[in-house]
C-alpha cells in the first residue's frame, strides 16, 4: 500500500516529473514532496543534523492473520496523518482512489474506496453521498509526564516491532529501547510537521521506564517481506511481535505510551510496523 500510494500520489502531483525533488522549487508546497520528500529547514541546526526527515502519516492495515479478500468484500485500512499533514487528507483520498483504479499489487487488484471515518466513527466521506469531504476532529497529544501512579500493564504489539539498539537490529527489547525511540520520534515528527516549537519529550519518561520491572515476556521474532513497488524486489520487514507485562510508574509514562499508539515506534512505522496497545492489569481482569 504504501509503495503504490506513494507512486500515485507522485504521478497525480507532481508538477517537474523529471526533477529530483530536493532540487525541484515546488518540493516545500508539493504534496508529493512534503510527505515523501519532506524539506529540512536549514535555518534550524537541530534539523540540518538529519538528512531525511520522517515521513507525517502511518498506514495502518487491519489486526490479524488474513492476506487476502475476495471479490466483493469489504476491507478496512486505517492511517494516522501528523500535525500539517492532516491539510493533505483530500489528497490522500484522491490518491487512495487512483491506486483502487489502477490497482494494487503485483496482480494490479483493483478496488473502490466506498467511505472515510474519522477516529469518532464519524463519516466524513460517502461514495454514495457525492464528493465532499468533511473535516476530522484532530486528536491533540501532551506528552508531558503525567501524574505518578505505580501500578502493572502490558504492551501488546499489533504487528512487528524493529528496533535498532547499540546499531543493531534487536532481538529483544526493554522498555527504556521502547521509550527511547518514541521520545526521538516524537521529537522529529513535531520539529518537522508541527507548528510552534517541538515536543521535547522530558527525560524524566527515560528515567522511569530504566527503573520498571519486567514481569512477563511473551515475544518472538516472526519474519515478513514486502514488495518494494520502487525497487522490484522484496525487502525483510521482520521483527518482534507479542506482549511484554511491566510493572512501574505507568501513571508517569501514561502520556509517552498514548502518543506512540498513534506514531508507532521503530522502523518500518509508516507501513504500519511497530503498533502496538496499552493495557492496565484492571482493564485485562475487566
């Protein structure tokens, strides 16, 4: 999805298709080029570090073991759009409908995007009510930490989890590796994608996610390609997938833990790698 997503949405915008991006003089108001391409601002220093920045949106494909739909079924994929990325929501539904008339895949499956919700359940496009598209409520996120409260939860990964820690693709993680990789996530998202100054995640989250205690680990490698519609091959996406049970200050994390159930965390985030769920010990006993 993300592959033809992001060569529809070229083809559909992009005004210099001979011109690499980053020399081209449209890239900073190009949908195309701000969320595949997106510009470093080099007048920042903390942003003249980084030769790419990350990309504002997550695909999210349904939970579960199913690869396939038949003909005539009706199937669900979701995606989170961060900070000035959610002006380009009409862009993603033209372009969602482009790749269905073209069609997806290798086979070219070709589909129809029948309707918009927005994270309320709230319509805000109908095929069979004409063209208009509604606004979505935006979710704002205060990563802050919140108020102390020690107490046992568990993080169950919805799909696979690749974190490089030390240079190195893990195969075993903690929750300071899980805590440390959000916090640099978010911090880049907002540098690149928010108006106002970035989030600086307070290290106070690393401090209290160092001194929790593992309680239970439940997780396994599981490895997974994907087709890379650029380089015509596969590529490895493998990574850790099941639950790890902590015990700690949960009510200091709280706010860290919430924003990355949107972002997700390490690589591969934007194909929908690295999401994963919170639950309290009440909420699993209730």
């Amino acid at each position: 999805m993300r592959g033809g997503f992001g060569s529809a949405l070229r083809e559909l915008t992009c005004a210099m298709p001979g011109r690499a991006c980053r020399e081209c003089s449209l890239n900073s108001v190009c949908p195309y080029g701000y969320l595949f391409e997106t510009p470093i601002d080099g007048r920042s220093a903390v942003m003249r570090k980084y030769t790419n920045a990350p990309h504002p949106f997550v695909f999210e494909p349904p939970i579960g073991t199913r690869r396939s739909v038949k003909e005539g079924e009706l199937a669900t994929l979701a995606f989170v759009l961060v900070g000035q990325a959610a002006e380009y929501l009409p862009h993603f539904l033209l372009t969602l409908s482009e790749l269905g008339r073209r069609g997806l895949g290798m086979h070219r499956v070709p589909y129809t995007v029948m309707r918009f919700e927005d994270e309320t359940g709230r319509v805000i496009y109908d095929r069979h009510e004409g063209e208009r598209l509604l606004p979505p409520e935006p979710v704002a996120l205060r990563v802050a930490p919140g108020r102390s409260e020690r107490r046992r939860f568990a993080l169950r990964f919805l799909s696979p989890v690749r974190l490089t820690v030390r240079g190195k693709l893990a195969r075993r993680i903690t929750l300071y590796d899980i805590a440390a990789a959000l916090r640099r996530r978010l911090f880049l998202l907002s540098a690149f994608h928010q108006r106002g100054a970035p989030i600086e995640a307070d290290e106070i989250f690393l401090d209290a996610a160092r001194n929790v205690r593992l309680v239970r680990e439940d997780m396994r490698w599981i490895d997974d390609r994907r087709l890379s519609t650029r380089q015509k091959r596969e590529i490895p996406i493998g990574g850790l997938a099941g639950s790890l049970v902590f015990e700690g200050d949960y009510g200091l994390l709280k706010p860290l833990l919430a924003a990355g159930e949107y972002v997700h965390v390490g690589k591969n985030a934007v194909c929908g790698l690295g999401r994963y769920g919170v639950v309290t010990e009440e909420e699993r006993n209730g």
